[in-house]
C-alpha cells in the first residue's frame, strides 16, 4: 500500500512540474513569465532527451520517472519561491 502511495506521489509531483510552470508562463506577464519559463524549458529539455534516447536505445532511461523526479522537485521549489516573491511584489503595489 505505502508503494502504491509513494508512486502516485511521484508521478503528482512530476505533473505539477510540468502543468505548472506551463500555466504560469501562459498566464503571467512581463519578467515573471520569463522566470516561470525557466523550469518548463529544462523540463522540456529532459522530457526530450528521454523520447530521443529511449528511441535510440530502449534500455537507455530505465529509469526515467526518477530523472523526471530529479527537475521535478527543483522546478517546483523554483516555482513556489517565485510564486511567493510574486505575490509578496504584487501586495506591495511594485508590480
């Protein structure tokens, strides 16, 4: 049960890395669009380098729900530090 659980956690926190950084590059404006940019590219990149590689070699990323964990995690401490410095500039009126 605890592995069916830590599973379905992995694969929530990868899709909040993706869905997330897409939203809020659609949705916010001027530099926070940028900074949002930054994580849905890596992700893209690594996304990328795992279709094409497993192409070349289907045995090459095994473990690819553990690569996509390790810029997951990141992208969305990214994401939640701009998110707050964002809201904090937003309070303050300076956006």
């Amino acid at each position: 049960m605890l592995t069916v659980v830590l599973i379905l956690l992995m694969f929530a926190v990868i899709l909040a890395a993706i869905v997330w950084p897409a939203w809020a590059t659609w949705r916010w404006r001027h530099g926070w669009r940028l900074a949002a940019a930054v994580p849905a590219v890596v992700m893209g990149f690594v996304l990328l380098r795992i279709v094409f590689g497993a192409m070349i070699d289907a045995t090459s990323h095994n473990p690819w729900p553990f690569e996509l964990l390790m810029v997951g995690v990141p992208s969305l401490i990214w994401m939640a530090v701009v998110a707050l410095v964002r809201r904090h500039r937003k309070i303050e009126g300076t956006v």
